[in-house]
C-alpha cells in the first residue's frame, strides 16, 4: 500500500517540461552535443567548448544526460539538482552565470524521464541519477567530495540531502526554496508516513558539512516554513539568506541571491583541512567522567559529614550521633577489640566508642 501511495505521490510531484527542450546529438568526431528545440530551427547548445554533454548509466537501468561546465579558475565543483518542473536546456544559461560568477565547476543533470534521460521520474530513481553522477565526477573528474558543494532547487533537495547524508567529508550543502517532505508541502503534519516522498526532514540531520539555505518569504508553492526548518535542524548552518517579497522560481533575478551565494562559495574555499578536522573533532568529543568513588547508577554514596567540623571523617573532634539500634555481623562485637572493623549505621565509623551499642 507505502508503494502505491509513492507512485500516487510522484505523479504529482513531477512535471518534466512536454516536449523537451533540447536533444542530445552525436557528433562527426563522435563527441555528443546538445541541440536546443525551444524555438523553430536547432541551435546548438554551448558551441565554446567549455561544455561536456555526458550520457551516464545509473544502478537502475536508465540512461541520464548531465552537463559539465569548467571553469579554468574553479577550485570547487557544484552538483546542481533541479526543480520539478525544468530541464536543462532552461537552465544552461543559468548554469553559465553561475559558472562565472561563483568561480565553481558545475554540473547539472536531467533526472530519469526529464529531457532526453529515458524511463519516468520517481523518487527511487532521482536517488540513483544523482550518485550516477557524483560517480562520474570521481572517476572520470577526479572530483573528491572535499571539493564538492551540492545544491538543490525545490524537489532537488532530496536527492541532494540523499547523497549529502552519505558523504561524511562533503565541503556544502545549497538548499534552495527546500522542502522537509513531499506530504509537508500538501498538508501541515508533523509526523512521517511510510507513503511520505523526500523526507528531508530525517536526512538533514545526518549532513555533517555547512548548509546554507535560502528561501523566498512570499513563495506560494513550499512555504517559507520547511526552509527555515530545515536550517533550524541542520549540525553545521550557515547564515540563512530569507529573500524578502521572493516566491519560488524568481529568487535568481534578486542581487542579494548571487552576492549571498558568493560569500558562502568564497568561506568553503578558505576552509582549510584542518579547520575540517577540528569541526569534527569537536563533534565528536566526548564529555569526560568524572572519577568519584562509591559511584553506582548515577548516585554517589559517601559518608555522613561531622556536624561540627563539617569534614568527611574527621578525626580531630571524633563527634557522632547517638546510634539507636545497631547489628553487627561480629559474634565478639560486644568486647570492644581495635581490630574489630564493624561500622555504626549512623555515624558510619569503625569501632565506635559513642555509640551505645558500644
């Protein structure tokens, strides 16, 4: 029943642009190309050749199309989840501003059944898409996750959160207009459903990286609420950017959108290894025990204090409460023997000369 409600759920949840908006092309020297079909003849799609059109296969049988742009003066690399309702032909040129103004490598994708990757979205193969990529980006980059920043617009926020959970030396996390899960958008609830789509709200705790997250005060479709929920449960968040009168799908046309984004791409560069080691270290640092005596259970016994002197055992006025009643396991108690180790239940000390029982 989880199952079918998921499928129910990611017809809802996705909405690949019909038709694409660009084709994928083999050309003579046997390198693929993107063809933009938006408008009434192709046109090639990033002819500079800083761009590589990447065919990947993914763990679930379906074929993906990423973009790489490189950036001759990155020192990072940006993996770009998108929303539910683009491809990348609409985002090249998004990606292209991006590449230059953040100083970054970047990468973007097509989730399954968007643009030309064959088979139908679903959350399952969101999932496998973006691990198909970030496997490219080691093998055939040489892209370690200490020098990668993940980032995920809308819907793209869990597959981002998905693989942010899995890599403990990530250098960021962007979550842009994010939501806590799919439910979360429809209906306020505070509990998980095992029909729920992109629980985020369970993953975001297990991103150990810097998480900056930014979100539109007036957008209409996920509510200002699931990003600062989100920032609020993150381990290592950075200073939140809320875009006041911002909505959805515009938070790129406002100047504190780049220039926010740019201070934050500027620290991940600074951050230095061991500033990294440190971080965890501290996270990982266990309060000391203390090594009191008599301790059990969390309750520590100790002996009565004097009440005149007010120290533990005092031997100097040997002052001790009158002892009621007193058992002694010693069968020669009653003669008074120095040897003798029985203690008074009251004042606690052996051989106790003011008791009565002595």
């Amino acid at each position: 029943m989880g199952c079918l409600f998921s499928r129910l759920a990611a017809k809802f949840a996705f909405f690949p642009p019909s038709p694409a908006t660009y084709a994928v092309k083999r050309s003579d020297d046997g390198r693929l190309k993107a063809v933009s079909t938006a408008g009434s003849m192709p046109v090639p799609i990033g002819d500079d050749g800083s761009l590589d059109v990447l065919l990947l296969d993914t763990k679930r049988g379906k074929k993906i199309v990423a973009f790489y742009l490189r950036n001759p003066c990155a020192r990072l690399t940006l993996l770009y989840s998108h929303g539910n309702a683009a491809d990348l032909g609409q985002l090249y040129d998004l990606f292209v501003q991006l590449k230059a103004n953040l100083r970054v490598n970047l990468i973007g994708y097509d989730y399954s059944g968007y643009g030309a990757s064959s088979g139908k979205p679903s959350e399952p193969d969101t999932y496998a898409d973006i691990e198909a990529v970030y496997e490219c980006l080691e093998m055939e980059y040489g892209v370690s996750q200490e020098d990668l920043i993940l980032y995920g617009q809308s819907v793209g926020s869990g597959p981002t959160l998905h693989l942010a959970a899995k890599l403990p030396r990530l250098r960021g996390v962007v979550l842009h207009s994010a939501i806590l899960s799919g439910l979360r958008v429809v209906c306020h609830v505070k509990f998980s459903f095992c029909f729920d789509i992109y629980k985020n709200v369970n993953k975001i705790r297990k991103v150990k990286c810097p998480v900056l997250v930014i979100h539109g005060t007036e957008d209409d479709v996920v509510n200002w609420l699931h990003g600062n929920g989100l920032w609020k449960m993150c381990r290592d968040p950075y200073e939140p950017l809320w875009i006041k009168g911002g909505g959805h799908c515009n938070l790129e046309l406002y100047p504190d959108y780049i220039r926010h984004l740019c201070c934050f791409i500027q620290e991940m560069e600074n951050i230095t290894t061991e500033i990294r080691l440190r971080k965890i270290r501290q996270g990982l640092r266990v309060p000391k025990k203390s090594r009191t005596a008599n301790r059990c259970c969390r309750f520590e016994l100790r002996r009565p204090k004097c009440p005149e002197c007010i120290k533990l055992r005092c031997k100097t006025c040997f002052c001790c409460p009158k002892c009621p009643e007193w058992s002694c396991c010693c069968p020669e108690w009653q003669c008074k023997r120095p040897e003798c180790c029985c203690e008074c239940l009251r004042c606690w000390r052996p051989c106790c000369g003011k008791c009565p029982c002595w």
